[in-house]
C-alpha cells in the first residue's frame, strides 16, 4: 500500500518540482490548490487533515518573494507565514498524523556568518533585516515542530533548511525573482536586443550558493523513504558557493551571450556569504547531484519553453 502523502505549496516551485520527481509514483500524493485548501483557515486544515488521513505532511507552502516585496511587505510575511505553518503543524498533531516534513529556510541563520552555517546556530544571533519577517516565522515554525517531538517522541516532525533554490517552475520577472532567475532573464534579454553589456550590482565577489530545485525534490523522496533516519533539523545543500561573477559567466555561456559585463559599484551587494554546513546530509546519504553548468542549462530550456510568450 502507498505511503499517503498531503504537499502544501504544490503550485509553488518546491513542490512542482517534487511532483515531477521520477520516483513519484511510489507515493500517493495530495496536492490541493490554495483554492482547494486554504492554510490560512485552521479548521479548514484540521478537516481536511481529518477526512483525508494522510500517513505523512510534507509542508512547502509558504508566502515567498525577493528583498523588495518582503522590504515593502514584512507584516504580510510573518502574519501569512506564520498563521500558515502554525495551522498545518498544529492541525497535523490534532489530527494524530505521525510524521510531518516542514521545509525552513536559509534565511532562519544569522547574518554575516563567513563559516557555513550549521543547524545549531538557529537563532544564535540577529537576522538578516530585509527578510526578518519570513525568517521568523520559518524559526517560530521549526521550533514548534521540535516542541512538538520533545513532549511527544511518538510524533516526528522534521525541518529540512534548504540553501537558496534555483530551477523549474520559477519566477523570472524581474520585480519578483531571486538572484539566479533574474540574470537568466537580464542575459537572454540583453542577447535578444542586441545589447553588448549588462550590468552587475557591486563589484560580483560576493558569494552565493544555490542548488538546483530537482536536487531538493531528490532530497525529499530521500526523506519520505529514510525518514526514520532523518536528523530532526538538517540543511539541504551544496557545501560549497561561488561568485556571482561565476554565476554571470557560466549563464552567458549557457545562453550563448558574447558582451561584456560592468559593475555598478554604487548598487548594493547583500552578504558577502551565506553558505550552509552539509556535513549532517552527507553523513546521512545524501547530495546533490545538479552541476552548476547543467542546472543553469535545465532552467534556461524551461524559461525559453514556459515562461516566454
């Protein structure tokens, strides 16, 4: 019999990719729509949990969005984020379901940390403030979650904190998208208009690390087969970053753009690094398995397929 499984946040890019994971078909999966299910309604939750019996949650849900929509909107992002993983953490434990799977977020560690950040160092010193809001909520969440298990060990509820995602399914416009979405478009459009320079925010020595959205759906099968075996808090990641210099060049050469880049050093750059620690994942069984050059190639095919009109 197949393991029946509730996805929040199926439209989203988590969990679009989830569902298109090879391996999917071992699982029975529900995936309602917000319009089918709104997390923001806690009875609404716990009826549905109660009527559908899931064995597992697995919870992607969530009110996302860059730096200037969570600048302009921080009371949306706590409020929503944190009424929707109260509601479907509290209404999985009513509901008597054993084992849930809450993904966190990078966000959650705290700011200019130049070592990778390892699980413990949750709430060990201030947050990052252009993204406080969401960030509190994932904490105020992960942290339910735990104290849930520590009164009740018969519960499993887990938090997975995944490093900045790249991939399928994800937001291109410039007004909403993260770092690496963003360049595929700026590039692809400087290409298509002939233009023979684009411009890069500060001198492109930062760092970032981001990790391929088919990896993650990868972990999170990983996670529902081992699940007994699954620390209860680990990062999903890379172990290693790269400069967004790197991230413009490789983007280029996978868009096949020949102009030069300049640097608005004006413009400001973020953290310098934000790196997670996968020492618990390795040690677990798990990587990812998505090069750089490849996964930029996967996204630009699917920008090029879907998402250009």
């Amino acid at each position: 019999m197949k393991l029946r499984i509730l996805l929040t946040g199926s439209g989203g890019m988590v969990g679009r990719n989830f569902l298109e994971h090879p391996a999917i078909g071992e699982f029975e999966v529900l995936a309602p729509r917000s319009s089918e299910l709104n997390l923001l309604d806690y009875a609404a939750v716990l009826s549905y949990l109660r009527e559908q019996k899931p064995d597992m949650v697995i919870h992607a849900a969530g009110k996302v969005g860059g730096i200037q929509a969570n600048m302009r909107e921080p009371v949306h992002f706590l409020l929503d984020n944190l009424d929707i993983g109260r509601n479907i953490v509290w209404a999985a434990h009513e509901a008597g379901i054993k084992q849930l799977l809450n993904l966190g977020s990078s966000c959650m560690y705290p700011r200019d940390h130049s070592e990778p950040l390892r699980e413990e160092m949750v709430l060990k010193g201030e947050l990052e403030p252009t993204n406080e809001g969401y960030a509190l909520a994932k904490v105020v969440t992960a942290r339910l979650c735990e104290y849930i298990m520590r009164e009740d060990a018969s519960y499993q509820y887990k938090t997975l904190i995944p490093c900045n995602i790249y991939g399928r399914h994800d937001k291109f416009d410039p007004a909403h998208s993260h770092m690496v979405p963003a360049i595929i478009h700026k590039i692809y459009q400087a290409k298509r208009a002939g233009l023979n320079e684009v411009e890069i925010w500060g001198d492109g020595t930062a760092r970032r690390e981001f990790m391929y959205a088919g990896d993650l759906a990868d972990c999170l099968v990983h996670a529902v087969r081992h699940f007994d075996t699954l620390p209860p808090v680990m990062n999903v990641g890379l172990g290693n970053d790269v400069t967004i210099n790197e991230y413009y060049n490789i983007a280029a050469e996978v868009i096949g753009y020949s102009g030069k880049f300049v640097h608005d050093l004006s413009k400001p750059v973020g953290m310098k690094r934000k790196l997670v620690s996968v020492d618990k994942s390795r040690a677990w069984g798990w990587q990812a398995k998505t090069s750089l050059q490849d996964g930029l190639a996967e996204t630009y095919q699917y920008y090029l397929k879907d998402y250009q009109q």
